[in-house]
C-alpha cells in the first residue's frame, strides 16, 4: 500500500502531536496538587488509569508517527530521477 503525501504529512503530525500533548499531560499528572493522583503521597487510581493512558497514547502516537514517516521517505525514494 501507497500513501499519499499529504496523509503521510497528516500521520507524521498527528504523531508528533501525540508525543507533544501527552508529554505535557503527563508532567502535569505528576505535579497535580489537587488532591486526584497523589493521596498523601500515595498514586491513586486516577493517576494509574491516566498514566496508562498516556503510555498508550506515546506507543500508538508513535507506531502512527513512524508509518507517516516511512511513508514521506518512500515518496522521496520514488520521486528522484
């Protein structure tokens, strides 16, 4: 299967957006004050179901960021003379 160059521009982002939005996420889980991941001091299940979710998302956000990749390379590959 071919992609096209704008879906292999699209899936790039979209990966790097993954990693960009998560990372944030997840530092922000980290140091929440707020009472939902940390009971003192302890993770809750808040913090172990969102943090599941963020490795979930780095894992999908990449396989996604690595397919758009490989798929920009393949049209350069094929686009010289």
């Amino acid at each position: 299967m071919k992609l096209s160059r704008p879906v292999s521009w699209f899936l790039l982002a979209f990966g790097v957006w993954s990693w960009v939005v998560w990372t944030t996420f997840v530092k922000n889980l980290a140091k929440d004050a707020s009472g939902l991941a940390f009971d003192n001091g302890s993770p809750t299940g808040y913090f172990w179901v969102h943090l599941s979710l963020a490795i979930t998302s780095f894992i999908l956000g990449t396989g996604v960021g690595v397919i758009g990749f490989r798929g920009l390379r393949a049209h350069a590959r094929t686009s010289r003379p």
